[in-house]
C-alpha cells in the first residue's frame, strides 16, 4: 500500500530535468511522491536544436551536430539511471527525450500524457542558472495550465510544517484551498501567511485571512493565521525559514499590476530564491 498521497489524486507526474546537479532535489522528490501517490511517472529531457544554426558553415555545423548526438547519447544514460531509481522504488517509470525548445516541449508532452504535475529543479545549464530561476522553469509556471513543484537541490518536502501564502486573490484562494489539502491528508502542521506590502492594504490583509479562517472552520481543521508588513517575497521567504516550513504553497498571479504577465512578480521571487520546495497551484 501506497503511503498518503499529500496531492490527492496524483496519476501522472512529469518531471523535466536537464542533467544538471540543480536538479538533483526535483528527482528525489518527483520519486518521492510518485511512490507516496502510486503514480506513473515520466521523466523527461530537451535537448536544444541546432537546426537554426542551418546557415552556418558546413564544418561548424557538423561540429554541432556531432555534439548534439553525444548529449543525446550521454542524456538516455543519465534518464536511464533515474528510471533504475524509479523502478528500484516500484514505480512505473517512462523516459522521453526530445530535441527542440526546452520550455515548449516540455509544455506539450504534459499536455500530451495528461500530467497533472510538474516537477522540477529551480535553475538549468543555461547562462541564465547565475540568476535566481531559470528561465525555462518560469517560462514553465508561467504556461503550464496545472501545479508545478520547484525543488531546490537541497530541499526535502516531508509535508509537516507547510506555509501558504496569499493575498486574497483567486490564485491565493486555490493556494490556501490546496494547502488545506494536503496538510488534511498529511496531518501537517498548516500556516496561512498574507503580507500588506503598506500599511494602507491591513484591511486586504484580514480580508484574505478571514476567508481562510472560514474555509478552515468549515472543514474543522486547525490553522494558524500570521500577517506580515513589508515586502511580500521577503516576508514570506523570512517567515518559511523562520517557521520550519519545508514547503511554501502560492498562487500563480496577485491582486497586483504584474497579474497581466504570465507569472506574478512576487511568485517568481519567492520560487527563486526559498530554500525550500515551493507548490505554484493555479486556479482555472
């Protein structure tokens, strides 16, 4: 028998990696929950195209061609050694490996399979791994019409101390209502966090807790509510350190101007840079 699921129904788990050691936390856990869920899981790697590069000269050309096919070869060795972890776990594991862009394929084979959940690591190989995410992974959150779980290479997602985050928005809303979920299933230990960025927002601030304070006498369950002044990521990454938390719970956009944009401002700081897993759950 399975342990208890802490997502629920959880049947199929992607989990998008690029062999770097970034994403080391992104496999332990994706084998983690898919063992926890009874989950198939997939797990998948993009390798850039060089086709674009079609003008260069023949010999620069080939010279990218042929190193195209040694990470290919040297990518099936390593999703291969990630399936042994999986089926070493008794997991139903699948590898996939395609050439193209990174973010788009990886979108469209969690269309194609039916996943309800993305796994992955924070930063990639990229130039881009000096900043604080990743671009793929944005781009991803950014995309993906479902949760995706950003694991940092050290973190452990053990469910006990969680800490959602909201703003009284709808995305906040669903994260506070997955939170629930899963601190029910898991007998966790559940915070509600809402931040006023100034003192003129408190009364937004009661506002978004109430409603938790709500569903949770509606469900019976027991949560405590914490309110914070000053900049949002920064009090909701303090107050996770601060509390244990091993895992923060937030919505993909806010009440704020950057809700137009694919991945609200304050989400993307957060997953970029908590020390420990972060859960974007978005509403539909």
């Amino acid at each position: 028998m399975p342990e208890q699921c802490p997502l629920g129904e959880l049947e199929k788990i992607l989990l998008a990696t690029d062999g770097s050691e970034s994403c080391e936390g992104a496999v332990r856990e994706a084998i983690g929950l898919a063992g926890r869920c009874a989950s198939q899981m997939t797990v998948m790697l993009v390798i850039e195209s060089f086709q674009r590069f079609a003008s260069l000269a023949p010999n620069v050309l080939g010279a990218m061609a042929a190193a195209a096919q040694e990470q290919e070869k040297e990518g099936h060795k390593y999703l291969e050694s990630i399936r042994a972890r999986a089926e070493a776990a008794g997991i139903d594991c699948e590898i996939v490996i395609k050439e193209g862009d990174p973010f788009g394929s990886i979108i469209d084979e969690a269309k194609k399979r039916g996943s309800e959940l993305i796994v992955m690591g924070r930063r990639g190989r990229s130039r881009l791994a000096r900043m604080a995410m990743g671009s793929v992974t944005a781009k991803v959150i950014g995309n993906m019409p479902g949760d995706v779980l950003v694991v940092p290479k050290d973190a452990t997602m053990e469910c006990k101390n969680i800490l959602a985050a909201t703003d009284g928005s709808r995305d906040g809303d669903t994260a506070v209502e997955a939170a629930f979920k899963m601190a029910r299933k898991c007998g966790s230990r559940l915070q509600v966090l809402s931040v006023a960025a100034s003192e003129a927002r408190q009364a937004e601030v009661e506002e978004a807790l109430s409603k938790a304070r709500e569903l949770a006498a509606a469900e019976g369950m027991e949560i405590e509510t914490l309110t914070a002044l000053g900049k949002p990521y920064v009090q909701i990454i303090k107050t996770a350190n601060e509390q244990g938390s091993d895992l923060i719970v937030v919505g993909r956009h806010g009440r704020g101007t950057l809700e137009r944009l694919l991945m609200g401002s304050v989400t993307e700081r957060v997953v970029g840079h908590a020390s420990c897993a972060v859960l974007v759950s978005q509403s539909f």
